[in-house]
C-alpha cells in the first residue's frame, strides 16, 4: 500500500507529542557518486529492506515504529523510528522521530515517475500549511535529489515547534525518501543528510 498523504498525516499525529504552531527555514548542489554501482543502466535488487537504515542508525531511546515490508504495492519498504519520551526527543541530535521508504521500481524510467509522485505527496500537508523552503546547499544523491525543510506547525513543547526536514533522492531504479525532525539549534538538514548516506552505503554493499 502506498503511503498516502493522509497517511503521513496520520502517522504524525499518532507518533509525535503534538502541542500547537509553526513555521519555516535555506540554501546549492554537489553531486557525488555511489561507488562500485555503474549509474548507466543499472538495476537495484531487492529486498528494499536491505536498504534502509537500522535502528542502531537512530540511536538511544528509541524504539521501531513502522516496519513495513508491503509498502509501495509490496515493492517497497516503510520504516520508522521515534524516541522514547519527550526529552530524548528534544536532546538527542540524530532526531525525534525518524520516518521513510524505499522503493525499487522494474527500470529507472518508472523509477523516475514515482520519484515526482513522491516528492508531490509526502510533503503535500506541509505546503498547504505555511512556508516551505527548498534546500539546495546539499550532496545530491544519484540521479535526482529534492530538500525540503520547515518549521512544525505543532510544537514539542509550549510555543517550541522543531525543524522538520524531508530528502527524497533517486538511484537508478530506486527511490529512497524520509522525513526528520530535530530541534532548531541542531542540525535537521546534516542529519537528513547523514541518513540518505547511510543508504547510499548500503547500496554500495
């Protein structure tokens, strides 16, 4: 099953404290290479499991909030991660909550259509409720790489929105794409950041 946008809504509201409202957040391109994996006609195997990070990769207090080999139509893999209790949430610099999906596609052309179909639906709620700001200053991963990054428009704690950051990036046939969360004064993008290069690594392996 494709996860929907009505779906992402509804997994926020069942797997974040929410307390109230929110707002925005800037930035240019390099490209780097999956090495060992040729960019030219490639073709990535399943499972999409084998792909996506672990949660070791999320750190203490935590715990697995979604682990869903039948997501994208049973070609994909939906995996969630979310911190034990409010505090962890709002200290621990790896994020609150941690939430994506891989997706292998029969070519890259396909590949390419479902990329645009999930950059227009995960962050769809998020346009419609107030600024978004598209990050540029970013390692482009693969073939096409889009970053997003806003203010929550619900809050950790009183008047305390976090900085929510979405990455979604295209390899050959296989798009892999997540959403973030971290507290301002981290870094919401380098984390994003961090979580694509960990399945860019497993790609390579």
């Amino acid at each position: 099953m494709r996860w929907s946008n009505l779906g992402m809504a509804a997994y926020l509201a069942a797997n974040v404290v929410v307390f109230g409202g929110g707002s925005v957040a800037a930035a240019s391109s390099i490209d780097t290479e999956i090495q060992g994996v040729s960019q030219q006609a490639c073709r990535i195997e399943g499972p999409a499991r084998d792909y996506a990070p672990r949660i070791e990769d999320f750190g203490r207090a935590s715990y697995m909030s979604d682990d869903d080999v039948g997501y994208w139509d049973g070609r994909g893999y939906m995996f969630g991660f979310r911190r034990e209790d409010r505090e962890a949430m709002m200290s621990h610099p790896w994020g609150a909550y941690l939430v994506g999906g891989i997706v292998l596609a029969e070519n890259d052309g396909l590949a390419a259509q479902e990329f645009e179909q999930v950059v227009a639906d995960w962050p769809r709620d998020w346009q419609k409720a107030g600024p978004v700001e598209t990050v540029s200053d970013v390692p482009t991963f693969g073939a096409q790489t889009v970053v997003l990054r806003r203010l929550s428009t619900w809050e950790i704690d009183n008047q305390q929105p976090m900085t929510e950051v979405f990455l979604a990036f295209r390899y050959c046939n296989l798009n892999a794409h997540l959403m973030v969360a971290t507290m301002p004064d981290q870094d919401a993008v380098g984390q994003a950041v961090r979580y694509a290069s960990i399945i860019q690594a497993h790609i390579r392996h």
